[in-house]
C-alpha cells in the first residue's frame, strides 16, 4: 500500500477534522433549553463506553479491566444523572460544588479499585465472575448500580488478606494492576461526566466556550508543527510532537482566550481582554498536558493510535484526551471564580 505524502495526510486529516468540527456543532445547537444538560450527559455516557473499552485495550488483559472499569464509569454517571434530576444518594447538592466532584470522583475509585482487587484474587475463575459482576450493570437501575460501589469495599479486605500470604514479587503486579486501573478512571471518568455539570452551571455559552478552547490548540499546533516544525522535545513521549507546534497552539488559544472576551462569549460577565488570555493560555496548557498524557498511555501499550473510528484523529481517547484536564481545570475556576 502506498504511503500518503505529507500533503495528502494534511488535507486527510483537515477533511476529518472538519467533519467532526460540523457535527460537534450540530450537537452544541441541541444543548440550548431546558433538558439541555441531560442531553449533553446522556452523549458523554456514549464517550464514557468508548473511552472505557480502549482505555482497557491498553492494558495486557482486557478482559480483566474492562469489568473494573465500566462499573467505575457507571457509578460516577448515574450519580451526576441523580444530581441533574435535582436530588443525589446523598442528599441535596447544587449542580456543581467541590463535593459533589470528591463524592463522585472517590466512589469511581472505590468501584473500580474493590472490583479490580477482586479479580486479581479470583482470576483463575474469572469467565464466571465477569458474568455475575456484569449481571447487576444488565438488570438494574442506579440503585443496583450505586449498590455495586459498595460491594468492592469489601473485596480489598479479602484481596489484602490473600496477599499477604503471597511472596512481595508476587504480590507487586496485582498491586500495580489495581492502582493503574484507578488511575484510569480518575483520568477521564470525572472530565467525561462533569461535562454536565459545567453545562449546568454556565449554559450553552459555557460548553462551546469549553470545546472552542479545548481543541483551537490542536489545529493550531497540527498546523503550525506541520509547516514550521523542526525541534522534537519529547521524541520517546511523543515523536511527532515539535517545539514549534506547542508553540503555535499556546498563541491560538491565548489569542481565541482574548477574542471571546472581547465578544462578551465567555459565560462571565465583565471579563477583560488581560484575563481572557490568561483563561485561554491556561487551557491550553492544561489541554496539551492531558495529550501529552494520552501518548505516554499508548506508548506504554505500544500503540499507535487508541482506536480507528475516527480516521486519521484516531480513536475516543486520541479525539478527547484535552478535556480530561480542561474540563477538571473549568470546573475549578468555575468554583473559584464564583466564590
């Protein structure tokens, strides 16, 4: 098969990117009304399915952290559905607090760390598990669900006593499996469901204020690493990732920062060229760390690409691996900034 030359891979991906540019705001014109929110969640629960089935394709067994994983997700999507519907398990929490993320974040975790210690000790046995793990995913409701999140507590108990009758080496690698499989949930399990919350909070105008400063940087950093680029900082991390391309993604986003402050976009009122910069710098910032996480993710699986449903842009994680720290950092300058 013949390989495409520079130019075509440019025109190839910009077809691509265009495409999904015009249907991303298709589905922004959908989130302006009253059930806006829960429309915009229930599309994050899609991203969240394949988010989790790549993220667990980059482990050496899928099979064991694919289960782990969706429960975690689970757990942390039914719980923001409760809070839009105005109530949580918890009792009654404003749409976006810092308790309602720490609530949602550590029930993610203890989900998804319980079930992964339970797996490892019962691994040998494991196609069965996995079905009746999986059974209370099929036949409930969110309250089956949340029960779930309760259940793994438990299993640390029983992993922690089964290890300490293994040897260290033996027990170094179930370890590190569960605390990996925790780092994957809290990598892009909370961004994926506060997408709701954001939207909640600061409507439409917010949301598309989100994705415009999320992924301006990467056509700008595409482009400019393209035409301009020369220096490799990080070439084990990221080989096709140049000097020159950062640079050109932290201008772009510092320069749509300052253009929708001064076209009053920006969901808050008031806000100075000055600090719009500011925003749209630190976004980028934050949405080019969280690419530069999502390479050392498939580096270490050896993979080129997440998935191949998108063409040239990759898989799910390739396409949203920016908002699993923007969406975090707007959250938090939401709170901030609301005092």
């Amino acid at each position: 098969m013949t390989e495409l030359t520079k130019a075509q891979k440019i025109r190839r991906r910009t077809l691509v990117g265009g495409s999904l540019a015009l249907v991303t705001a298709a589905l922004l014109t959908l989130t302006n009304g009253e059930n806006g929110s829960l429309i915009v969640h229930c599309f994050a629960g899609l991203l969240l399915i394949g988010s989790v089935f790549e993220a667990a394709r980059t482990t050496k067994d899928f099979a064991l952290a694919v289960v782990p994983l969706l429960v975690g997700a689970a757990v942390a999507w039914v719980m923001t559905l409760d809070v839009l519907h105005g109530s949580s398990s918890a009792g009654e929490l404003e749409a976006l607090s810092f308790d309602l993320l720490i609530q949602m974040t550590s029930a993610s975790i203890v989900a998804v760390g319980g079930l992964s210690a339970l797996l490892q000790v019962i691994a040998p046995h494991r196609r069965v598990w996995l079905i009746m793990l999986g059974l209370p995913l099929l036949l409930g409701g969110s309250e089956s669900i949340l029960a779930v999140s309760y259940l793994p507590l438990a299993s640390f108990g029983l992993f922690f006593l089964v290890i300490l009758g293994a040897k260290p080496v033996e027990s170094r690698r179930p370890f590190r499996v569960i605390l990996e499989d925790i780092a994957r949930v809290v990598w892009f399990v909370p961004a994926l469901c506060g997408l709701a919350l954001l939207h909640r909070e600061f409507g439409q105008a917010g949301l598309i204020s989100l994705v415009l400063l999320s992924k301006v940087g990467d056509i700008f950093g595409y482009f400019g690493g393209s035409f301009f680029g020369k220096h490799h900082p990080l070439p084990h991390l990221s080989p096709g990732k140049t000097s020159e391309g950062f640079a050109c993604s932290l201008l772009g986003g510092v320069a749509v920062g300052a253009a929708l402050a001064h076209w009053g976009a920006l969901p808050v009122e008031e806000v100075s060229l000055l600090q719009g910069a500011l925003l749209g710098g630190v976004m980028n910032v934050a949405a080019q760390v969280g690419d530069l996480i999502e390479s050392m993710v498939k580096r270490r699986a050896k993979m080129k690409d997440s998935g191949t449903l998108f063409g040239p842009s990759g898989g799910f994680l390739d396409l949203l691996d920016s908002f699993f720290l923007t969406v975090p950092v707007a959250l938090v300058i939401g709170l901030l900034t609301r005092g």
